[in-house]
C-alpha cells in the first residue's frame, strides 16, 4: 500500500497527538540518559586513572557498543511489526513478534560475550596496535563480556512494554541500575569498605551488578506487575508463527542488518581512531561519550516517532500518518539545533570534569565537540526521519542501502584516506567520520516527503 504525493504541507493541530509524542518521548529520553551516564560515570572515574586505562576501557567499549547496536536493531525490528499488530490490536500476534525478537537477541549477545571472554587480547587488537592499552583492557573486558545477555534480556523487554506504549518503567530501571553502577564504581574501583582497589576492572564488576539489577527488575515488571500486556513466560517459549518469522525476517531483517552494519561502521571507525596517537584515542572517548548523552533528545524522538507512526499505520488512518510526518519533521529541526547548541556552549565544563587528562587530550576533546556539535544538527533530523519516520512506516529496506551506501562509500574512505594517507588532523578525521550526518539530510528529506514508504505490514 502506497501513498501520493501531498499537495500542501499541513502540520497537526492535534493536542492529543502531542501529548501522546511528549508522554512517549521525555520518559525515553530520561531512560536514554540514565543508561548513557552508566558509561559517562565508568569513563570519569577511570579517566583518574591514567590515559592507559581510558584507552582499554574505550575499545573495549567498541564491542559492547557493537551489541547495543545490534540489540538497538532487533528491537525496533521488533517494535515496527509488534506495534502495528497493537495498532489492530491483535495481541497475540504481538507477543509472537516479541517472542521471535527476545530469542535472536539472546543468541547474538550469547555469541559475541562468549567470543570476547575466550578470546579477548585477539578482540581488542583489531582495534589498537598499542599493546599496553590491550594489556590494560583484558581484565575489563572479560567481566563486560558477561553483562551482554543480561542487557539483551533487559532491553528487548523494555522494548516490549514500548510496543504496549509503556515507557516510564524504563526510565525507573536505567534508573536503578545507575545508582548500583556509580557507588560500586567508587568501591571497587579505588577500593573502600575493605574492598581492594580493582582499577578498571571493578568498573566492570560495577556495570555487571547493575545489568543483573536492571534485567531483574524488568523480568518481574512484565511477568507479575504489567497490566497492559499480560505476557507471560509461557508465550515467549512458545511455538514461533512461521508466517510472523517469516514476516520479521522480512521486514526485520533489513533493520537488523542496518544496525549490525552500523555497528561495524563504529567498530571501524573505532579502529581508525584508536590507530592514532594515545591522546586522540581518549579524546574520542570523552567527546563520544558527551556526545551520546546531549543527542539523547534526538534518538528519544526517533523511538518515539516509530511507535506513533507505526501504530498509526496499522490503523489504517494514511492521512493522520502524512500529517505526523510533517510535524515530526519540524520538531527533529527544533531537536537539532537545541542539542548542537547544547554540546556546543557545554564544552568548557566538559573540560573541567575530565581536568585530570593531559593537556592535549583536553585539546583535542575540545575540537573534537565542536565538529560533533555542529553534526548534531543533522543527526537528529536525518536518522530521526529515517528511521523513526521512513523505516516505521515499513520501509526497512531504504534506510538499510541508504546506511550502506554513505557509511562504505563516503564515510569510512575518506576517514582512512585522511588518518592514513594525508595524516590530516584529528578532528578533520573524525568530521569525515561524522560527515554523512550533514549529507543524509538531503536523502531524508525527499524520501520522507515522497510518502511512498507507507506500507501496512500486518496480515
């Protein structure tokens, strides 16, 4: 099912939408910066440990950032098709897609934990030829190794209660979580309460705890507290619909792709930083870190969007769905420029927090914030268009080549060709880095414009 083009553009006068998009939108964005600042308080208290240990904690990271993209594919997968049926308010098929999501995350983060466990130094040495920074991350990263499943379980299950549009209890968890993260950060890491002083290591143990906690929680929430949806432990052991498997691999699969591709995409890009010189590298992981906590607005919004429009289009209602897609537009825009703004005129107290680091580490975090302030702007329309908007409205397969294209072709080339050939700056390498941010506006806005991404996916 397609849509024409629009003949005016008309935004929503709608307050029951707005209110709607604002009570979907600030619980996420609380969750967003809760689970963010898990690893901002990791990154502050190992940063007092020397650039070394930054180091090991960064590229570490790079896998366990690899999950979270991979787990960030699955869900909205599961969300796209799971909300649509919510939409025609077919629950059990809802709980069969939920059901199909929570396994194949299960197995991914099983299988990449278990890699990253048995063989660590081999892991980590794709991403840095430093072998004191290796060295340095072998005991962080085996203990990471094992918060993967337990993040899976959490966050398909947060998912889950998103489909339902219930969204606060997991703002409460990350809530939870970070608390239990940043006091055991303080014990194990510099040791107190008898506790030996652990170093990067006990950041791990931190972070392990609190996954624990936070999938805890989330299993007796949906289990024994939910009202809304009524799953049971039952319906996700149950016998898969081949139809609806058939239906998330068809549909799903080309976001789950899109996300394992942009995981690759920043484990590369993470490659090619950490390739550079010991100050760029915890550089990188500061402004990135920044970087992901200020633009939580942006992805709290694309999340958002996805389970408007997504449940909008399974009602069937075409025109409600074009008049959403303008007003979101407007509202990413606004989005944008308050969070480059945002990390632009923050930048001096980002310094001062990690006032520990070298002189020229705090150089170049400085430059590195600007160009990422600058690229904000366009982050928060184009991947919230596409992806909250173009991709819930069923066409998953477009965001996936239009991700493959940019991040192959332009992004990753010229990054390389400038760390390694031209040995440009640092922060010119990480604006090539970060460039398909401004280009992927132009794509974002013709396509979103067109209206032919509208498809009813349920049967």
């Amino acid at each position: 099912m397609t849509a024409a083009q629009p003949k005016n553009f008309k935004i929503s006068h709608d307050r029951a939408f707005y209110k709607s998009f604002a009570l979907l939108t600030l619980p996420i964005i609380a969750q967003n910066i809760i689970t963010h600042a898990v690893t901002l308080a990791d990154n502050i208290m190992v940063s007092g440990l020397g650039e070394v240990a930054l180091d090991g904690v960064y590229v570490t990271n790079l896998v366990t950032m690899f999950v979270t993209q991979l787990i960030a594919g699955i869900s909205p997968a599961m969300i796209i098709l799971a909300t649509q049926y919510w939409g025609k308010k077919d629950v059990k098929s809802m709980k069969n897609v939920i059901s199909i999501g929570m396994r194949i995350s299960l197995i991914g983060a099983a299988v990449i934990g278990a890699a990253l466990l048995i063989f660590p130094q081999a892991i980590l040495g794709l991403f840095t030829d430093d072998a004191a920074v290796v060295s340095a991350a072998v005991g962080y990263a085996r203990i990471i190794a094992c918060t993967y499943v337990f993040y899976a379980v959490s966050n398909i299950l947060i998912a889950a209660m998103r489909c339902a549009e219930v969204v606060r209890i997991g703002m409460v968890v990350s809530a939870a979580a970070l608390a239990v993260n940043v006091s055991l950060n303080w014990v194990f890491i510099y040791g107190h309460f008898g506790v030996p002083a652990m170093g990067a290591p006990g950041a791990a143990i931190s972070t392990l705890i609190s996954r624990i906690i936070e999938a805890s929680i989330m299993v007796f929430y949906v289990f024994f507290r939910d009202k809304k949806l009524r799953i049971r432990i039952s319906e996700l052991l149950c016998r898969v619909e081949r139809v609806l498997l058939r239906d998330f691999v068809r549909y799903g699969f080309p976001v789950i792709l899109g996300s394992a591709t942009w995981g690759i995409n920043l484990l590369v890009q993470g490659a090619i930083i950490g390739h550079l010189d010991v100050n760029s590298i915890s550089a990188y992981s500061i402004a990135g870190t920044v970087f992901s906590i200020l633009t939580v607005a942006a992805y709290g919004s694309a999340t958002a969007s996805s389970i408007v429009i997504a449940k909008t289009v399974g009602g069937g209602d075409i025109e409600k769905v074009k008049t959403y897609a303008r007003t979101l537009q407007l509202i990413f825009l606004c989005v944008g420029i308050f969070t480059g703004a945002l990390i632009f005129f923050t930048r001096p107290l980002v310094l001062m927090i990690y006032g520990s680091m070298e002189a020229k580490t705090l150089e170049y975090a400085n430059q590195f914030l600007i160009v990422l302030a600058a690229m904000s702007v366009g982050t928060s329309y184009q991947m919230a268009t596409l992806t909250g908007i173009v991709r819930a409205g069923g066409a998953t397969s477009f965001v996936l080549i239009n991700d493959l294209i940019f991040v192959w072709c332009i992004v990753i080339p010229s990054a390389a060709l400038a760390a390694f050939v031209f040995n440009a700056p640092s922060w010119v390498v990480v604006l090539c880095l970060k460039c398909d941010q401004i280009l992927k506006c132009a794509v974002a806005v013709v396509e979103v414009n067109r209206f032919t991404w509208i498809k009813k996916l349920t049967r």
